[in-house]
C-alpha cells in the first residue's frame, strides 16, 4: 500500500472547479490531491507573427510555479530574469498537447493562451496542467462558439495526462511529490478520449526500464486517463457537448 | 451612491481566509471586493549579505500578478526577463511599510518573505497586499514564537493599508478598479493600530489637490483602515495576542 | 541649529544655470547645496506606441546617477544590465510629476524625455531633478512655442520640489544626506505654483508618525518650494512668462 | 522507398571521427548522413554547488547550433541574450541520459561537460548529439581510469539515440529534416548496450497516435540503436573496454 | 629560434577547404596552424533598418568560440546571456575590414553575413576570421554574380589579415597563443591586395614601443598578408576572377 | 582652412578642471572643444577575483554617454539592458592605455577604477577620456602616495592621447564630430611622455590607406600628444612631480 493509503492504479482524488476568474474566457481551479493548479484561457483576435496570414489559429501554454508552491521557497523566475529549462519545456509541452486536439483551421485566425499557475505543488504539476488547461480552454472555445458558429467545432476530442512510476519494482499511477521522488522510472502521459496517444515521456535517469515496465506503465496510465476524461465531461456538462464533432 | 452600491465611506466586502497553503509558515487568502491575493510567508534562518554579522532580522516581499488576473492579459515579467518599475514600486512598499511594525533585533537573524501574489486585480492590490501580508506575517511569527520564545515580541503593532480618492469631488474610501481609473486624486495610506501613520502616497496626476482634500482622505482611510485592523485581529485570534508587547 | 548652520526651515543654497547643453532643445544644471543634476529636455515629433492616435503629448522622465556621485562608487546600472527599484521608482515620480502641470492636448502629438543625471549626491536627489526637470521642460516647450504658436500654452502651472523630515522630533527642510539617514520620517512633496499638491510621499519605515507631525512637515515644504518656484521663475524670465494661461 | 533511397529500416551513413580537439579530455566529430555534431569532453576536478560534499560526481551537456547549421540563419543564442526552449530541452535530455550510464560515486567529486556543438543540421540532432556525447564521455573516463585506478568503472554501460516517426502510415528509422516535417509522429529513443529504455519521447502534436504504432516504433528504434552501439565499439576499441564492469 | 620551428618572418601552416557547408551560400573551414575556423557567408534580401532605403547593401560579421575551443573550458555567451566585450570588439572589427572592399551600392540591397566560429584556438583567431570571411564573402558574392549580373563587380579588392608582435626585442610573424601571451606588443594588420592598409590594431600594454619598433612589425606583416592573399587567390581560383574590377 | 577655423595640426581648445567631485579620490572635468567629459577615480583596497593573491594592483575604466550627449537623443544602456560594442570596446581601451604606465606592482593590491563620463560628444570622446582618466588616476595616486609611502611610485609615465584622420587628403589633427563623419581614414593614437606608442587604432572602412598616409598620420598624433601631455602637467602641479620615477 502506497503512504497515503492509495491502490497502486488509484488517482488521488480530483476537484475540478469552473469559472474561478471573473474576467478570463475559460477558468479552471483543479487539484490531484494536494497539487492545485489555476488555469486560465485568454482568447485574442490575432495570432503570432509565424502564423499571420495563413486563415488559422494557435493555442499555447504558459506555465508558473508561485514562490512557496513548494516545500522551500523558489526564487521567482521574474527576479532570475529568465524562464528555466524545466519551465520551458513544461509549457512547451502543455501547448503542444493541446494543439493536438483543435483544429486550428476551425478555430479561425485567434490565439488561445493557457496560463497554468501553480498554487501548490505535490508531484504531477504538468500532468494536472494540461488537465485543467483542456477545461479552461474547452470552456473559452465553447463561448466563441455562441458568437462564431463555427462550421466544424474547433476540439476534435477530449484530452487529459497523469504521470505513472515505478517504485520498488512496481507501478503506480499518479505519482506524488514523495513517490516521484523516489521513482526509478517517471512517465507522463497524454492521451485523448478516443484513447490515442498524444505524448509519450518516459525517462530512466535513475535505472534503465524494460519493455515490459514500459508496457504496464502505459497500460495503467491509459485507465488512469480514462477516469480523469469522465471527470472533465461531468465538469463541462453542456460547454463539453459538441467536442470531437457534435453536431451543432 | 458608487457604481457597486457603496457608501462613501463604506470598504468592499472582505474576505481573509488563513492557512491556505500547506508548505508556508503563514499564509492567507485575503479580498478586498473582487480584488483576491495570496500571501505567504516564508521564514529562513539567514540574511541578506548586507544584513549579515548585525544580529537583527529582514523582512522582505515580492509582489506579481497573475498574467489574467486583469481584465486583458498582460504579459509575466518572467517572459519579459525582467521586472517592471510598478512590481518594484509595489514590493518595495509592502516590504518597508511591514519593517515598521517588526522589531528586527528581537526578531534575531532570520529572514521573513512575504510574497503577494494577485489572483484577480480589480483595484486595491496593493493595500490588499500590505493588509494580508501582515496576517502572514503574524501567523508566521507566532508560530516562530512557540519553539524561540522571544524575549520581546518582534511584532511591534498591527498593520493595514486602504486606498482613498477623490472622484467629481468626492473622497471615496477603497476604490475599485473602475472608480480609480476615474480619479483625479489617488492615494494609499498605510497605519499602525495605534492609528499613526507609516506611508503617506498621495497622487494627483491628472490635477493637483489642496490641503483641505488631502485631510478629507487622511480622515477617510484612518477609519476605513480602523476596521481592517478589526478584520485581522478576528482572523488572527490567538495568534495575534501578542502583538504589540503583550508580555510572554 | 544643523550641522551645516541651517535653520530649521531653511533650503541649502540653490543654483541654477541654464543652457548647459549645446544639443538639448533645453537644459539646465541645478544644486540643492552638494547635490548636483544635469537635467536636458528632448522633443521628439512622435508619441510612444501605447499613446498614438489620441492627439496628445507625452512627457517622461529617466534618472540616473553617475557612478562615483556618491561618497562609494555604485555599479551603473548598464553594466548590471537592470534598472533598480529606486531608479524606477524615481523616474516614474518625475514623469508623473511633471505631466501633471501639462496639457498634453495642447502640446499635440510631440514627446518630451527630461533626462535627469545625478552628477553628485548629497541627499534630495529626486527633488532636485524634480525642480531642475521643470526648467529644463519650460525651455524647451518656450522653444517649440515659438515655431507652432500653441493656441493654449501647454504648461499650466509652474512646478517644484522639496523633501522635508523629522529629526529628533524636530522637522527639517530639505535634508542633506546625512540628515536624511538619521530621519525617522522621510517625506517628498511636489507642489504647483498655486500651492495645490502633486505629489505627498510620506514614509516612517524607522518609526511611524502622527497626524501632528504629517502637518508640521507639509507646512514647512510648502514654504520651501514657494521659494524654490520664485527660483524658477528668475532662471527661466521671459521663457516662463507664459506659464499657467499668459495670453499669447 | 525513402527520398535518399533508404530502406525503412535504415540507418543513414553514420561517421565518428575521435581526437578532433587537441585541448578537450575527450572529442568526437559525428555524423548520421548530413547532420554534423562536434562532442567535447571536459573533465573538471570540482562539481555544482548542489552536489558538493555528497563523494559524487555530475555529468552535465550543453547543446548548441551553428547560426548556418541551417537551411535559414538562426540568430545566435547568444546575441539574443538568452536560450530558447527547444535548446534547454535538448541539452537536459542529453545530460539526463547520459548520467543514466554513469555511476556517480564511482566517477568521484568530478564534473564532465559534454558541449555538443551543431556543424550543419540534417534532423536528429538531438540522438546524434547523445550518441557522440557517449563517446566523447567514454574517452575522457578512459583517459581519467588510467591515472585515477577507479575501483569500479563509471560507465555502466554503452548508450546511443536514434529518431523513428511515422509517414503516411510507415514507420521510419532515424528521419532526416525533410522526413521529420512531414511526420505525423516523432519519437526520440534512447537505449543501452543492454537493450534497456534510458528515454522514450513520443509526440503526435498533428496527429494522435495508437499502441500499435508505438510498439512498431520501438521496434525500430532497437534495432537502430543496436547497430549505433556497434559502431561505438569500434570507434573506441580498447578505450570502450571496460565499460559496463570489465574488471580492471 | 620559435618553439615551433619557425622562422621569425614565417606563417603557420595554413589549410584553406572551401564548400563546408550545404546550405551557406559561401563556406570554408581555414586553419592558421592549430586555429581553426568555420566561416560562412549568408545572403539575405534584405539590408538592417539603418540601411534601408539607400540603395545599398550591407555586410557584417559574427564571432564566437566553441567552448572548448581553448585550453580550458569557457562558459558560453548564450549561457552567459551576453556578448563579451572581447568577442564585440572582434565581430565588429571583422565586419569592418571586409565593407572596406566591398562596393555596398554594387551589392545592392541585400546583407551578407559572415559567421565565425572558432572550433580551435591557438592564437590569432582574428587574423584567420577576416582571411576566412573574405573566402566565404567571395564564394557567395560570386554566386549571386551568376544570377544578378553586377554592372560593377561589388568586391574591389582581395583582403587579409595576420598578427604581429614583439618577443624579447625579436618582432614576429603570426604569433600562436604561448608567443602572443607573452609578446610585449601585439598587433593586428589587415591589408588588401593591393598593399593598403585597412587595419592597424597595435597595443603596448606591457610596455609602450617605439616607431622603429612600428615600423618592422608593419614591415613583417606585409610579408605575411601577401603569402595569404596568394592561398586565398588559390583558394577561390575562378570564383575570384571578377575581384577588383575583372570585366564582366 | 578647417571648419572652425583651426590650422590642419592644431588642436581644438582644451580645459581641464580637477577637483570637480567632492566624494571621488581623483575627479576631473576635460573639454576638448565642445567635448566634454568628467572622469573620477575610485580607489579600492581590493582587487577583481582573477587577481587575487598576486600582490599587484588593477587599473580598470567605464564610459558612457548621457543620453543627450549628442545632436540626437540615444537610449540608455541601463534601460537597453546592454553594453553595446561600441561601449565596451571604448572602456577596455581606456583601462588598457592607463595600466601601461602604471606599475601595478608597486601599486599594490588595490584597484583604481576610471568612469569616463561623457557630458557632451562632439568627436574624440575616447581621447579625451583617456587623457582625462590620466589626470584624474594621477591625482588618486598622488593622494595614495601621502598614505602609503610607495618604495615605487606606482606611474611609470604620463599618458595621453589624440584622434587624427585623413580628409579630402589632408591629414588633420583632433577631429571633431563633423570631421570624424567624414574621414576616410580614422586613427586614435596613444602615447607616453617619453614618446612611446602606447596603442595605435587606424581604420579606413571607407577606404584603405597607404604607408605614406599613416606615416603622416603618426606625425601629426605626436605633436599633438605632447602638447597634451604639458596641459597635464600643468593640471597636476606638484600631484605630478614623481610621475615617472621622481624620488620620493
């Protein structure tokens, strides 16, 4: 039994609350146990210059951490004067995720940007992001919809991420702060709702891992995602209806 | 009457939850209306180089707000590489303004970190911050208090701060956003419990004001700032009896 | 009596010489006793981004000291590669200051940058570039007035500033350095021609202060910057006469 | 059949030049097909803070390009005055895995800096990065063994990289850049001489990807890598003898 | 005698290959004994803001240094997140010497530049930037004369460069890193085919020299310059035909 | 005849005023012409980090420009957040051209740093800074030598120097701005007062020069220089009686 009493393939417990911030289009407040992330979706009628004049849209992430979101405090990246790596390749990452499930050709030459500010930290920070970022967003983009009418609906589908490790020759899903620490393997994991594979990260900095670790660790992260995509559709309710074609 | 309903004289709604963050030595969610900031502080047993080998302590904040914490997005200043002039301003403010109520030779050499992070920003973030920082603060050093047993109390008195202006010639008490942007006077006044005043920032940079409005506002935030100090001593409670000499 | 002979509502001796700079549109290096600033005004035919198509001015202020003006040589800032806090906090005071006393409809689509440099220091540097900036701006506007014929002069009203603070409970004008580090009170106020207030920034981080002592200090800068304006009004002669509304 | 004639299964022409640099511990000059890399070693005798006093050793890398490595000119790193994010990622991958094989208290209070500087960039920087890395790495610890006698040998085994994606349905080994733009799927191995997983990084930013695919490219990927080993071994000969515990 | 062998007035041996790089427009890998540099030239339709509008081109120049080009290791400027002075005051040098035979009206409105990246250094990694730059220079401009059709062939003269210096009263040609380090005058000529002088960069500051001193350095830098535009010519063969005003 | 009036080797009207900051332990004001520049020495009982434990001293310099120094206003470096080239290449010849004459053996461990700040910019304000810098080190030094005794006198001689150039094929001496914009060919010439060359910088990016014409050029820096260095001596007075190894 794992230290907070948790089954081996069981989520911490998730709240999910919608409409945290009076002024974003789409705004998520969501915990994996005792990691609370804000999300917040912003949309603008413009895109980056890289994308200008090409009829479609784009979708990024940035990523935060408050100071005392840790056990000990973290000098802010604004006083450093530059983002770290591990802050660039997290939002990296968010955005990418994201992307892989609008249609940016839908959404229309507009940016969405999710802003993913860590309030507390206890492992899996990224993977709640993007869980909470896929709401945000879900929410800002089916506000769009009401002005727009969007021929196709710009989200192909549902989207949602949770790390997986091996402790002591066994897998867990959903590490915590403790269990991550002391994992020889770590891997997130992003899948849709039609159960596809959108990233895939696995890294043996510790030991290396075998074909079968790596196996089991999908195969738990993949139920472990399902239940988290059944807790976005109950929190989107009607905002979520037309996601992955419904049709208008 | 005020666009939210208000008294002249009459502050928003405030709301001041403690203990918000597990890790923080203190920590509070306080409101000021819609304005809402996290406040934590962080006790480290070092300080600053140019504090060191004089046996007293340092008190010190960082102020941020969240990219949508307004009403469009700004851009973090971790992206910009660096911090603007307005977060100095701000951080420096909070900072002092909590030094004068710390007695830093009882407080020994140790550190206490304030940061001040707006989660929505609809005026007053800066007032909202000094009143919740001060919370933080105390929660900390009391809990400090129960393992150093200090000879003097290193909290000298309470601490709070409101903003007060002047719109079509009025003195209004705690503007919001919408009434600040409209004022022709501006100023934040910071006070100790004991009613004295700690800083005095008065603004007319759309017209200059007289001496008879700069006493309407001194008299305006002196109460407004009276029932703050009231809200604290609630939140605090035990915690806060020390405060201001209370023997050990 | 003070350390250099003053009374207690005395201003160090002030000197003001115009003309210093064979480029700017106007210059001026202004003393406050040891306290030295070179103060030039640049007019450029363009507005900055955030102010374009409004038909109005703008005027802004950048302050610096040299690295040796003070009695140890301070890094500069280039090499650091970062403003402070207090030369942001400083520059902004200046702008906001001085924009107050213009009419920047008047002045039409034209920006005005007053570059403040500290020569040497010896307490009241942002006072005096406050004062010696005026100048600096009157010239050059005077200048302008004599190519574009403004139909309303776009300065309003002349403009100075002095510090004043409590010392052994007794308040002083115009502190030099040595007296502004044994203040328990610290204040900078800015003032208009009429006597009206642009700027009260009060602080007591080494002691809170009363409301008695707040007035004793705003009376005693209200008659120094009375003097300092009648300075002003000297160096500048003709080039002020159509300050605050003279007809054309 | 692929655009430079590959089969499915084939590697590019792959080159290793050691002894490039007369200062470094070890070096390496790289290729797979057009993409160069030159791989520094440099043993220093002391490590990061974070690691000090712990009997330790770190090994760290730094990942960079040529402006003209490219078909376009990037702006260097350095004149922008920071590291994008796409730079940051790679240089903790390659550091990440190679640490993976190294045996930290065996290598002692040593730093090694892998500098991995891009020639000319054809894709697969980043697994032609880590494979000569390897090298240059194993090099230096050899040069290192025969003063220091370690009593047991550092690396633990050998470690090589290659790219597999998926084009028009195919999975393809080791991609060049015209592949990689127009892959639905890209996925980054890292593998030991032992056939172990050190990193799997799989992305389908434009299109989600199914098990099946994943377990095809692994496939490949094995396989790549195991023909990479070999043409390690070769090129280090008796330098690469005692890696993975061959006994002194 | 010189610790390598050489005569006082002989050049290291110097290895020239053009044609590095598949995407530079111009390229060539130039080594002056152990100094070793990739240069290549990019063209860019287009010329930078201050240029813009006169119907001229431009052409400026890069220079860095792999980290480990050197005897230990250095730090990188883009890890740094600033250009030293050291490396400016070279790129700038290096972008001078070659617009001094550059006809910028017969180029037209286009940049060209020049990356030096020094893979070794071993002394003199100036001298062999500018001889370097001016091959890629070359190769890209007559590449660009096949398709524009130059009325005036836009390079009017070959260029070089090399080092001299003082050692034990003993002037010498081309110094390596050991002579430069202890040279009591160091200096940096560049001249053109012709035999004018572009460049004369000379430093006592060990110790002051004298003009009889000048002279011979002058004197042996001549010899020196001519030897390389011979290689160069060699190098370049018929693509340097049209330099200096062969008809087209 | 030249624009101002002056013969070709004539240089432009030179002040020189000491003592013109109270704090700085050497400080003058210098004009060459409309150029005007104030240079302080700082003295410090302790050397840079790379020149610890050698028992020798360090000379070093920083320039800039107030912003308005010129015809058209420039951006600070502070707020550009950079050095540019031009700035650092200007400082490191500064501090070069002075540890010449500097003995930084006897000097001891101890470092002089030389701001060099530009008030006004009409052409050679990097000759006029050195020249100044000499003055302003030789005054610091002298004070040094009333404290320390020095068994050495720590300057070996006195330093200054001149820009020349060659226009419409005259040489000339001390250019001004407009001069300077003009010359094809620019040569900046330091030199000691036993008429050794200390450093020699000729450029003709508008076109290359002949031996006859730096010949020239040289000559007429040496004149020039001499008469400089008396002007020195007449600013020092007795501070200057044991420059160069007057007894003690």
């Amino acid at each position: 039994m794992r230290s907070d009493g948790r089954q081996q393939n069981q989520l911490r417990p998730v709240s999910i609350q919608t409409g945290v911030n009076k002024y974003a289009e789409g705004s998520v407040e969501i915990s994996f146990g005792d990691t609370k992330v804000i999300c917040t979706a912003t949309v603008e009628e413009r895109v980056p210059p890289f994308m200008k004049g090409q009829g479609k849209g784009w979708v990024t992430a940035e990523y935060s951490m408050l100071p005392r979101a840790t056990q000990t405090r973290n000098q802010r990246e604004s006083a450093k004067g530059k983002l770290g790596g591990r802050t660039m390749e997290i939002q990296r990452l968010i955005g990418r995720a994201l992307r892989s499930v609008v249609d940016l050709q839908a959404l229309g030459e507009r940016t969405i940007t999710l802003d993913c500010d860590v309030i507390q930290a206890d492992g899996g920070t990224r993977t709640t992001s993007i869980t909470g970022a896929f709401i945000a967003m879900a929410i800002a983009i089916n506000k769009l919809s009401e002005k727009h009418n969007f021929s196709r609906y710009p989200i192909t589908d549902y989207l949602a991420s949770v790390s997986v490790g091996v402790i002591n020759g066994t897998p867990l899903l959903d590490l915590n702060y403790e269990e991550d620490s002391s994992a020889k393997v770590d891997m997130n994991v992003v899948m849709t709702g039609a159960g596809q594979f959108v990233e895939v990260q696995g890294t043996g900095e510790e030991s290396p891992f075998s074909r079968q670790e790596l196996n089991d660790l999908l195969a738990l992260a993949e139920s472990g995602i399902g239940e988290l995509i059944n807790k976005q559709r109950d929190a989107l309710g009607q905002a979520g209806a037309r996601i992955g074609g419904a049709k208008a």
